[in-house]
C-alpha cells in the first residue's frame, strides 16, 4: 500500500511524492527525483533529520547521535529510515531549490466566475494535470495575470480532494488581476500557475481548532473546512469567526451553513465592522471571542485576512491569561506577487522567542513579497510531549521490570520516592530545585534496573529535567496527588500488579501534564508540576 507524502521546504513550496509502506521516505523522493539531503542512509549522521507534521510512521533503525530520543518525542524524524503507515507531512530542514526541486508549474481552462459581491469575485479552473497536483489545505499558487508577466498570489478556496481548484479574488481598483477579471476574463480562457506554496496548513485536528477569517481570507479556511469533512474520526469541535469591512462582503454564507450538517460539531458566526450596517455583530473579530472559544488554550488557531486583522488578533491572542496551543497566521497583501520572479525571490525565515520562563512562546515567520506566514507555539507543548514522552517510556521500563526486582531494589525505588516528596508538602513544593532533582533520581530508577542502555539513554535524552527546571523555577503548588501516586507506583511494582502500576503511570502524568500546565499560565501562586 502506497501513501502520499507531503514535503514541506524551508522556502514555502510543498512537493507531494508516494511511497510505499515497505519504502524509507528518502528512497520515495530520490525516486521523484528529489534530493532530501543526507551523507549516510543508514541513521547514522542526522543529516535528513525533518519533522514530522502529521501522520503515523515506523521510526527505522538509528543512533542517538543522528536523532535524540527528545527529539523523536517531538515529532523529529529521519527519512532515510522512516517508513509510512499514512499520509505523511514533513517539514524538510532545506530550501526546494537545494534538493534540486521546486514549484509545479500548470495550465488550466477557467471554467466558471463568479461575482459574489461589489468586492469579490471567484473562479475555477480545471487544471490540465489535476492529477499530478497535490496540495495541503491553506496553501496558496502564484497565478501569472493574462496578458502580463506578473503573478498574484491566491489560496486554493477547494478542496485538496475537488476535480477542480477554485479561487476567490478580493478587487482592488486599478489592480492588475482586479482590471482582468472586471474587463477581460472569460470562461475558456487559459491560466498560468506555480505551487502550491506555503506553510499555512491544517495540521491534525488534536484539539477543538478556532477558525478565524477576514474578508477574501475566507479562501484557506474552506480549503480547510473541505479537508476536515473527509476525516471521518474528527471528534473535536470546529468554530468559525468570519469578518468582513461590509455586510455586502460577506460571502460563501451558505457553503458555510452546510457544514452545520456535514461536520459532527460546527458552527460559525460573521462579524462586520461598520458600526452602522445593522448587522447583528459590529466591531472586530477579537471584541466577539469567546472565552469558551479558547476552550481555557487547549486550541489550535487558524487565521487568514488582511494585515491589521491578523496584526490585531495576534496581539489580542498575545494577552490572553491563556494562550492557545498553536497560532496559524497568514496574511496578504493586496498586490501578493511580483514581476517575473521565482518563487522563492526574496523570502526570508526568521525564527525567535517571546516571554520568559513558564510564558515563552516560538515563534517562525517565513516572509515573501505580498504575503507573511508565520506559526505561534506555546511553552505547554513541549512541556506535554516531554511527558507524555516520559510516559511511554515508562510502560516500557515496566514491562522489563515488573516481577523482576528484589528486596533491596524495591526498598531503594521507596526511598527515592520518599526522597522526593520530602520536599513536598500537601499541595505545596518547598524545594523547586531539590524536588526536580530527587523527582527524576525517582523516575530514572526503573530504567537502570531494565538491563536494556538503549532504554535508559532515551530516557536520559528526554529534556523532562530541563522543563521542570525553567518551569517550576520558584514554583510553590503541586497537584496533591503527585506523592501518593510516587508511593501508590513502588507498592504495585512491589507486588507485580502491571495493569495497576501502569494505572498510577497514566494518572501521574495526567497530574503532571496538568500542574505543569498550570505554572506556565502562572495560576496558583506560580503552580508547579512533577
């Protein structure tokens, strides 16, 4: 069984390839004739080393030097080892240009237009190699403008799945597309396109996912909607924020009301901001969230719309006492595109960090001309994935442990846990420092006492530590139950219960994850997590 592969390049162009399930990702692309970098093909260098976005893969084989067992946990990966058991999407930590690629260019026939407002107009194309076109929702083409040498930038308005691409186009007097579309386009008319581009995309739907659109950046977000109509396992909930300058601007209203009925949990509201319209909602998007919205951070955001908006809502987003999990952004310009460049003219990648501490947030901007990317991650991700990490680390040590242990190793796995909740006390931590070290003395014994150094090392690799210590820095509450369930996991190794000590595993980590949440959004006295 074959399955389709997304590669994403640092300068915004995707190209999809197949492989198959008994085939590395690296083999598939060389086949494509697309060079994803590396020295070794055997995990040895790290040199491939990309990450994984989306989908389900066998890891292949590999040394801690080529990739740590912390970055695994995150969702790194080699290529040159890794096989597919889905559809894949991989960030790839080089330019298409170096791996010796780049963007499709297509011709297609516009066989329909569309004037849905004053200031809107779509159009379809069906494209002359629609097959050999892949691309992931939100993602944009560069179109050439009949009649000229410039190129405007669009995202895809249908479905990745759709026979046809449709676009919509905002108008601007004296605009190159807008003067085309007003004046000379026809249905029939032949259309010049590369792409698809950028790194605005639906990654998978893990959390509820806030859906924020302005004007013609309505586009993306039904490409996304279209996408998420196909998951048949999608059990989080979908919420639509739609802005407009003018209630006229408003269009597309009934597709959206139809994915009331074809998404298991949808709703959208629209916004305008004339104040005089009489529209049932007036101001900005950001004066009509919701805290229930936000659902308390555990949310993914997805914006697209003109440069305040997306400028406003990322500082309203900024100052929430909960941000969300992860903000998609992406904004154009009126004039996205150039004269007779290529697609990666340009651009550039900037990457930096806001906050301190427990609120630090990574941000990655990737700017080209008429158009701005950027992606928001918060300090609670990796912060859960290195528990959660941990987690599945420990069901291993278990397996490998459970009945196995004596007398004297029992009796020093119960001092380690009493060592660490000596600096506990209730609901309180007296020693942020000491606890983080004594809490992962606790941790680390089982895998010494697994006979297997591959086990250990990876454990060893997880920056759990690193975490604790940035986070509880000065911290002084902790979730009550964390030392019972310290003690509660020796007495079932003690009496070789594995379902109950794989029981108070899952739990601790659930207190973990959520105090550890907890002190990043700086509740409860600064909270703190074990």
């Amino acid at each position: 069984m074959s399955h389709q592969i997304a590669l994403a390049f640092e300068d915004g162009i995707t190209r999809f390839i197949e492989c198959d399930e008994d085939q590395t990702v690296a083999d598939a692309a060389y086949q494509a004739r697309i060079n994803i970098p590396f020295d070794c093909r055997d995990g040895a260098c790290g040199t491939c080393k990309a990450f994984c976005e989306a989908g389900d893969f066998e890891e292949g084989e590999y040394i801690e030097d080529a990739l740590s067992g912390a970055e695994a946990a995150d969702g790194y990966c080699l290529p040159c080892q890794m096989t597919p058991n889905s559809d894949l999407v991989l960030q790839i930590a080089t330019t298409s240009e170096r791996a010796k690629t780049g963007a499709q260019r297509l011709r297609g026939e516009v066989t329909e237009i569309v004037r849905h407002s004053e200031s809107t107009v779509g159009f379809t194309v069906r494209l002359d190699d629609r097959e050999n076109l892949g691309y992931l929702p939100g993602q944009y083409m560069n179109i050439t403008v009949p009649g000229s040498e410039q190129t405007r930038s669009y995202s895809f308005s249908s479905g990745p799945s759709d026979d046809t691409v449709s676009f919509l186009v905002k108008l601007t007097r004296g605009g190159l597309m807008t003067t085309y579309l007003e004046d000379r386009a026809a249905v029939g008319d032949e259309l010049v396109m590369t792409g698809p581009m950028g790194s605005f995309f639906l990654r998978e739907p893990f959390r509820p996912i806030l859906l924020l659109a302005g004007g013609t950046g309505l586009a993306p977000i039904l490409s996304i909607l279209e996408k998420l109509t196909e998951d048949e396992l999608l059990d989080v909930p979908v919420r639509l924020v739609y802005g407009a300058s003018a209630e006229m601007d408003l269009v597309k209203l009934d597709q959206l009301a139809g994915y009331r009925g074809r998404l298991p949990d949808f709703d959208f509201f629209t916004v305008v901001s004339d104040p005089d319209c009489g529209h049932e909602r007036t101001g900005f998007v950001t004066d009509h969230l919701s805290s229930a919205d936000m659902h308390g951070g555990d949310c993914d955001v997805y914006l697209c719309g003109p440069p305040p908006m997306v400028e406003a809502v990322r500082v309203f987003l900024q100052e929430l006492p909960e941000q969300p999990e992860n903000f998609y952004y992406e904004k154009f310009s009126s004039a996205a595109g150039t004269a007779g460049a290529s697609d990666t003219d340009s651009l550039t990648v900037t990457t930096s960090e806001t906050g301190d501490g427990t609120a630090a947030r990574a941000e990655v901007v990737i700017t080209a001309p008429g158009v701005e990317i950027g992606e928001v991650h918060s300090a609670k991700a990796d912060s859960t994935s290195q528990f959660e990490a941990r987690m599945a680390l420990e069901f291993g040590a278990l397996e490998l442990t459970v009945g196995r242990l004596g007398d004297a190793d029992i009796a020093e796995y119960r001092a380690l846990a009493e060592a660490a909740n000596d600096v506990l006390d209730g609901d309180h931590i007296v020693d942020s420092a000491e606890f983080t070290r004594a809490n992962n003395r606790f941790h680390e014994f089982l895998f010494t006492r697994t006979g297997n150094p591959a086990l250990l090392a990876a454990y060893r690799n997880l920056t759990v530590v690193d975490v604790m210590n940035e986070t509880l820095n000065d911290a002084t509450w902790i979730h009550r139950d964390i030392a019972d369930e310290h003690l509660a996991l020796v007495d079932a190794v003690a009496a070789g219960d594995r379902d109950r000590a794989a029981a108070v595993i899952r739990s601790h980590n659930d207190h973990a994850v959520t105090t550890m949440n907890t002190a990043i959004d700086g509740g409860a006295d600064t909270e703190a997590g074990a």
